[in-house]
C-alpha cells in the first residue's frame, strides 16, 4: 500500500482493504457509455491509500483494454504550466500514437503566437485525441494529487472535459482531505454540472485489513494484540501501518511465538508515532546519504545531470554524492520516474525530510539552489527559468531585485501560453517589492494583462488599476487601461468602466474613443454616443490593428442605435483596415459576423463567418471562437435550423463559458431558451429560465423576449407583459425594441385590448423609419397588418424574411396572411410544413386548424418509421408513457437527470411532439 503504482519506478502492491470502492468505480466505468462522462472524487489524509486504490483502477482498466491516462503531481509540478496535461498524454500508449504526437506539440510553448489561438489549438487536439480514445471504449483520466495539479493544466481541462462530456469518458482525481485548492476547486465544479458524480472519502482500514498488511511486512500471522496496536499507532491508515510494522521489526519489538508474530515489549515502553515511523524510513543511512537524501527533498524531483549541482547544495563531494544517490534507489527512497528524473517514492518521505530541515535551513537551502543556478545562467548554459523561478520564490528576501527581475522576466515568458502560471509569479515578485518601488507599476501590468488574457476579468481589474496610478503616459498605460475597461465590462460594471474611459480618453488613442463610446449605450446615454460616432470615424489610425479595433467598435455602436446601413459600412471598413494580416482578418471577420447576425442581417453574417472559418482552417488559428460561435448559433436560429442551432450550443458553450465571453454566452442561452419554448420543450426551458439573465444592453432584451414567450406558453401573460414593457424603454431606445413592442401589440390583441393595441402601434410606427434590418421590416410590417387585417402589408412582410432569410419569421408572416384572407391555402401550408420541420408545434396546430376551417386538406404529420428512435431513446420514452418523472427515469435507468432531458429533446422532435401528453398518445397509437 506504501507504493504509488500510477508514478513510473514503483512496484504495484495488492489493494487491501478498499475493494468496495474499486468495485464503484469499476460500476461507474461500465455505466458510461450511457451516461457519459463521470467524475470520481477520491479523497484522504495523506497514506490513506488513494494512489494505490487508483493504481488498482489503472490495472484493471488496461486489462479491459481501455485507454488509460494518468497523471500524478506535487509541489514542484504545480510551477511546470501544463505539467499535469502533457503527463497524462505521454502516459498513453498505443494505437494512438500520431493523435498522442500531435498533441503533444499543441501543447509546446509558443512565446510569439497569440493565446487564444495556441490555447484553442491544444484543446482542440487534446479533444480530438480523447474523441478517438472513446470512440470503442470508455476510457479514464487519472490524476493524482489534484491539488498540486498546475493551474495552467486545470484551465485545459476544464475546457475539454466539458467539450467531451457526452462521451464515455471517466476522471478520477484524488486529493488531500481538508484542502481546496480554487483552480482544482473550480475544475470540479464545473465539470460536475455535466458529469455523473460518484464521492469516496477514504475511512481508515478494518482491523483486520490492518492485520492482513502487517502480516505481509512481518511475513508471518500476527495475534490480534500487535494488530491492534499498529492499528492504534497508525490510525488505520496503511502507509503508517506498514512504516510502523517495518520500524518495530528493525527494533526488534517484535517476537515470533508459535508461527504467530506478538510485541516484545509492554505498548507502554514503545516510543514510535507516525512521523517517527517514516523518518526512520532514512534513519539507517549514513550521514552522507541522510544529507543528500534532505537536499533532493528541496529539490523534490532530480536529474542525474544535476548531481554537481546537489553535490554543491549538499556541500559534499560529487563521488560521494553519486554513492548517496544509489543508495537512497536500493532502499526505495527514490525512484525512477520516466523522464522527469527521480523522486521519492512516497510523498511523506519527501514531506517529513523537507519538514525536518527546519525553515531557515530549506531557504537557505532554495537560496543555494537558485544561486548555483544564477551563476550557470551567467555563464550561459542552460537553465530552467521556471525551476529557477520556483526556487528563488522560496528563497528571496523582500528587496531582492533579482529575485524579482527573474520572476518577472519567467511571468513574461510563460504569459503567452500559460497565463495562470504567470499571474503567479507576478504575484510572488509584488510580494517581494517595497510599496514604492517603482518596478511594482509594470509588475501590477503584466498581471493584470495575463489575467485578462486567462480569462479572469474580476482579478484583474484591481491590480490594474493600480499600475494605472503609476503608469506614465504612453503605450503600455493604454494596454492596461484598454484591460481594465474590458474586464469592468466582462462583469457588469459598465457604469466604472465609462467612468475609467472618461479619464484616460483624453491621451488615449481612437481606439479607446471607440470603446467609450460603446459604453455611453451601455450607460444609457444614447444621444451623447450619437454625437461622438462622426469625431471618432475622423481621428487618425495609428496601425491597422488600432483601424480593425476602431471599425469594429462603430459597427458594433452602430447596430446599437439601430443604423445597420452604417453598421455595414464600418464592418467592411474594419475588414479593408488589417490589411492581409490573416489574425486581424479573422478579427474582423468574427466580430462583425457576430454583430450583424444579431441585428438580423442574414446574408451579411453569413459571408463574413463563411470567409472566418476559411480563415482558421488556412492560419490554424482558434482566436475569436467566442464571436463565431455567437454568429453560428443565431444564423442558425433566424435560418430556420433549430437543430443545429441545439447542437451548435452543445458543442460551443464550454468554449464560450471558459472564456467568460458573457456576451456570446447570452446569445446562447436567450437562443436555446427560445427554440425550447416554441417547441414547447417547457421542462428544459424551465431549467434556462432559472439562469442569471445576461445582462448586456443589448442581449438582456433579445433574452427578454424569449423568456416572455415562456411565460406565455405557460398561461402567465400578464407577467409576460410586464417584462416586455420594461425591456423596452420609454423612447424605444433598446435593442429588439420592435420585436418587443410587436409582441406586446399581439397580446394586446388577444386580450382585446384594441386601444392599447393602437397606441403601441403608433408608437412602433414613429421609430420604424429608422429601423432598416429585414428582421425589424418583416416584424413591423406583420404586427401591423394583423392590427389592420392589410393582407398586401403581410405578403411585404413574407417577402421581406425570405428576401432576408429570416425562415421562422417567414412562416409566422405566412400564418398571418393566411389567417386574414381565406385564399392563401397554399401560404398556409407552407407555413404549416415550415412549423413541422422546426419542431414549432403550437404554431403548427394553430396553421392546422385554419386550414381546416377553410376546409382544406391538413398535410399529414410524418409518423414514425420503424427504427426511428434508438434503443435508448425508446426505453426513456416508454417510461414516460408510463407516467414516471424525470428523475425517477434518471434513476431506473442510472443516467443523470440532464441526460433524460436531452434524450426527450431529441424524441419529441423526431416523433414532432411538444409534450409528455402527446407522446404518450403517439407511443398508444402505435401499439394499437
């Protein structure tokens, strides 16, 4: 149980004691190619046997012929970025070796490329090599000690295993009890929103499992007094229960009498405990090996190449090093550990060493370290900077400049690829600075820069305001004042971030005039925005990646204040403005594909993400995937292709949620939650609903709107009311304003409320001059001529979406017109069949029953053909039949609650139901 069987060097030892929880997860396994991915929390006091219990798990996967990849970390591997991703991947043997190899290589440093385009690339083909890994077979990731796990690595995986999380796939972490580390903290819990979780707590062993391992060490039965005992001492936990036994054995506190092992002395007289028991682990070695044995503890893991270099911490000679060294192997001290070098072979070994140096003697023992390496790198041979980094954070003294210089210099390096790890160092190097050091201005940037860049808006926003009280004038304060509004902007605090603009507007350059003005719409001062735009589109452009930044910015205001003829024109002026630069050509594809798909703009969205996506796959970028995924989902939403619409936000909201990008993310969920509510799929939307509502000027109302329509579904209109009327503001300043007032005039409508009806109308006409978008024509010219009963205005109005290739509005426009003349049978069938495709049954039994009051033939609803649904889906939908509820199905069939939701999703629209009711009677039918 001592030995670690995941780590490279170590002999795998019989599991005692933990065969329930093996047999849990070997359940677990088995479930999940129905359910998916599973997460496995292993967790215990250091010895209590996590590692060998993962071993076992490893063992017995391979066994099985599953993919198997494991990884285990400690204190130095949490300051290696990636450390913990590329040893799970190296871990993996064949068939997979080309996909392991391309892996591998995304996962190389690049201190030049672009962040969001390496860290996109990596994910993309640590995804692809687990899509493959699973494509047969469930397959598992074990990662021991989680909570030294790099936080670079935990950023990546949070990322995949959300991106992955329909396949059967299963992580087992283990860690320490009683520790939160928050990167491990929060890869868990996100993750385990889309995951089946299954927690062990490891308890301490049996008696008799403790007797069973004391009989192994002692290699004789033992009586039930010397268990007991060991037992005691060692608090059941096996690692102890072995270092105890071996230790009395050595002291020859133990007896054998009659075959059967019994102590030698009263337990009163032994003097032996836990941390007693595994320094005398070392004890028996010579001097020399005991010194050696102390400095590899503050090295905690060495190269043979590094043997001068722990002979000089050390103080001894090198031959006698190189003996110290074989010797700690043979007594299992240290191990092997693949190419990483050697370490010991538990992790309390190395603990209670390092522990007994004392602290002023493990600084200065970093101390020596980090100088020895200072002096090789003065000398210019080849030194880790990462691992000189780590040493002197253990060592420095506050004031130390160096010590700082070298921080700062490895946080620059590692910031382009692994952004957490250097916001750390930047961290460390403050820590060491005087208040007033001036150096603190540019360390406070940097950290605010590589926070932004990682994704963490809230943490960087206070060290970036504070180099901004030191920065001078100049590029770099503009850098950091440009992060510090974005990143006020990424968590709602829009009001601090105008007011930050406004300060620094005055030596910024255009674009920061660009993005003030876009917060002055965000801040609700309209007028003001409207005035700036014509100043803005006159300042001189510095370069062209400032001109893309400036345009976009514009186009972006623009379609704010509804001037999507303008809106164009800047995103094409965008587009002229990089130049042939592929990665500002990207960027002005995507973001402006993303800002007119919003504003309805079919045809031009479409263009600009089609040439976006060519652009990836010609620079093997991944930047912008937030904007494109924004652009995909609803070009898909208003093109009438609501299936892959769902799909698009099951395979982009793990991206989109990793990068905190709150603006794309709203897009999905208002999306999502407005397919479901059409298709009547009220269980799920439900779910969407309970959500925080995007809060973005814009997106809160396209949201609203789709939420109103979930309160209409479920019969609570005047609620629904209520939230149209405060989404859309008193002078019809807010964004979907005619959506939004269109389907007030309707339930105006249906309530008979002419009047009111009228009014709101009048007001719609004042504003819908301005409004040149086909989604506000068409919306506009519909509501109207319902209010009318003008069929020449609802045939503009179903030639304006099909012009724009707006589909469900068409058919929304088809059903009016039908509903008002009683000779567009064949309009209504349309929209009919239109309705059907998009699974938007109330609308379809609405056109339904207008045409058979004209007396029309209703086109029949496609029955199922045989063979439609899967096995899986069938058995959710016989249990439905049945009347049971989600979670009891979840629960008969050992799949997770989400997972029922997205099999009933996919039953309801390939069977062109809308309800539980409906498919209980289409499932009756056909048994009759």
């Amino acid at each position: 149980m001592a030995d670690t069987p995941l780590r490279a060097g170590t002999r795998r030892t019989e599991l005692r004691g933990r065969e329930p929880e093996l047999r849990a997860v070997l359940d677990r396994v088995d479930a999940a190619p129905a359910t998916g991915l599973v997460v496995v929390r292993v967790s215990g006091e250091p010895g209590i046997g996590k590692t060998s219990l993962l071993g076992e798990i490893a063992h017995r996967l391979r066994e099985r012929h599953c993919g198997v990849l494991t990884s285990a970390s400690d204190v130095l591997g949490k300051r290696i970025p990636y450390g913990a991703v590329v040893a799970l991947i190296r871990s993996l043997a064949a068939p997979l070796d080309k996909l392991r190899a391309e892996a591998l290589s995304a996962l190389e440093f690049s201190a030049t490329e672009d962040s969001g385009a390496w860290f996109g690339r990596a994910c993309d083909r640590v995804v692809r090599l687990l899509t493959e890994l699973t494509a047969a077979r469930p397959a598992a990731l074990l990662i021991d000690d989680l909570d030294h796990v790099d936080d670079d690595s935990l950023a990546l995986l949070t990322l995949v295993l959300r991106r992955v999380s329909a396949a059967p796939l299963v992580l087992v972490t283990a860690s320490r009890s009683h520790t939160s580390e928050p990167g491990a903290e929060n890869l868990l819990d996100r993750v385990e929103q889309h995951a089946e979780v299954l927690r062990l707590d490891l308890a301490p062993l049996s008696d008799a499992d403790v007797a069973r391992i004391v009989e192994s060490v002692l290699q004789t039965p033992v009586d039930e007094a010397l268990a007991r005992e060991v037992g005691q001492r060692s608090d059941g936990n096996p690692f102890f229960v072995t270092e105890i036994a071996r230790s009395l054995q050595e002291l020859d506190l133990v007896t054998v009498d009659n075959n059967r092992a019994r102590l030698a002395v009263s337990p009163d007289a032994i003097r032996l405990t836990r941390r007693e028991a595994v320094l005398r682990r070392v004890a028996p070695l010579e001097n020399d090996t005991r010194l050696v044995a102390r400095a590899v503890s503050v090295f905690r893991r060495v190269r043979l190449d590094q043997i001068p270099l722990l002979a000089r911490v050390a103080s001894l000679p090198e031959s006698t090093v190189v003996a110290a060294f074989d010797e700690l192997l043979r007594a299992h001290i240290v191990v092997h550990d693949d190419d990483r070098g050697y370490r010991f072979s538990h992790a309390l070994v190395g603990e209670a060493l390092y522990h007994e140096v004392g602290p002023a003697q493990r600084r200065h023992l970093h101390s020596l370290i980090s100088a020895r390496l200072l002096e090789d790198r003065s000398q210019g041979l080849p030194v880790d900077l990462l691992q000189l980094a780590w040493h002197l954070a253990e060592s420095a003294a506050p004031g130390d400049r160096a010590a700082v210089e070298v921080l700062a210099e490895a946080a620059s390096v590692a910031r382009a690829t692994a952004p957490e790890t250097a916001a750390a160092l930047c961290a460390r190097a403050l820590q060491l600075l005087p208040r007033t050091a001036p150096e603190r201005a540019d360390l406070l940037a940097l950290q605010c820069r590589v926070l932004a860049r990682a994704s963490r808006p809230a943490l960087a926003i206070d060290p970036g305001l504070a180099a901004l009280e030191s920065l001078a004038p100049g590029q770099e304060r503009t850098r950091v004042a440009t992060a510090v509004i974005s990143s006020l902007f990424s968590v709602g605090r829009t009001a601090e971030a105008l007011a930050l603009a406004d300060e620094e507007v005055a030596n910024g350059p255009a674009s920061l005039e660009a993005q003030r003005a876009v917060l002055l719409v965000y801040n609700n001062r309209h007028e003001d925005a409207v005035s700036e735009v014509a100043r803005i589109e006159a300042l001189p452009i510095s370069s062209p990646a400032e001109g893309v930044i400036v345009f976009e910015h514009l186009a972006m205001l623009s379609s704010l204040l509804f001037q999507h003829d303008r809106t164009v024109e800047y995103a094409n002026r965008a587009l002229s403005y990089s130049d042939g630069q592929p990665m500002l050509e990207l960027q002005a594809l995507s973001v402006c594909a993303s800002i007119t798909a919003l504003a309805g703009l079919v045809h031009d969205a479409s263009w600009r993400l089609r040439r976006a996506e060519e652009l990836v796959d010609q620079v093997g970028s991944h930047g912008f995937r937030a904007e494109r995924a924004a652009s995909r989902v609803a070009l898909d939403w208003l093109g009438g292709r609501w299936d892959a619409a769902l799909d698009g936000i099951g395979r982009w909201l793990p991206d989109v949620e990793a990068a905190q990008a709150d603006q794309a993310l709203g897009v999905l969920q208002a999306v999502e939650l407005s397919i479901r509510t059409w298709r009547g799929e009220l269980d799920v939307a439900a779910r969407l609903v309970a959500l925080p509502a995007p809060q973005s000027v814009n997106i809160s109302k396209l949201h609203a709107a789709a939420h109103a329509e979930y309160l209409i579904a479920r019969g609570e209109i005047d609620e629904a009311y209520i939230l149209l009327a405060d989404a859309v503001g008193s002078r019809l300043e807010a964004a979907y304003s005619c959506v939004l007032v269109a389907r007030m005039i309707e339930l105006d409508l249906e309530r008979g409320r002419t009047g009111a009806a009228l009014e709101s109308l009048d007001r719609l006409a004042s504003v819908s001059r301005t409004r040149v978008s086909p989604w506000s024509r068409t919306t506009v010219r519909r509501v109207t001529g319902v209010v009318r009963q003008d069929a020449d205005l609802l045939r503009e109005a179903v030639s304006e979406a099909a012009t724009g290739g707006l589909e469900f509005e068409k058919a929304r426009a088809q059903l009016a017109l039908g509903e008002v003349c009683a000779d567009e049978v064949a309009v209504l069938v349309e929209a009919y069949t239109a309705f059907q495709r998009l699974g938007a049954h109330g609308l379809r039994r609405q056109a339904g029953n207008r045409l058979r009051a004209l007396g029309a033939k209703v086109p029949r609803a496609r029955s199922k053909a045989p063979g439609l649904l899967t096995e899986a889906e069938e058995n959710v939908a016989r249990l439905v039949q049945q009347g049971m509820r989600n979670r009891d199905i979840a629960a008969a069939l050992h799949y997770s609650p989400r997972t029922i939701e997205v099999y009933l999703s996919r039953i309801y629209a390939k069977l062109h139901v809308s309800s539980r009711l409906e498919l209980a009677r289409v499932l009756d039918a056909m048994q009759r």
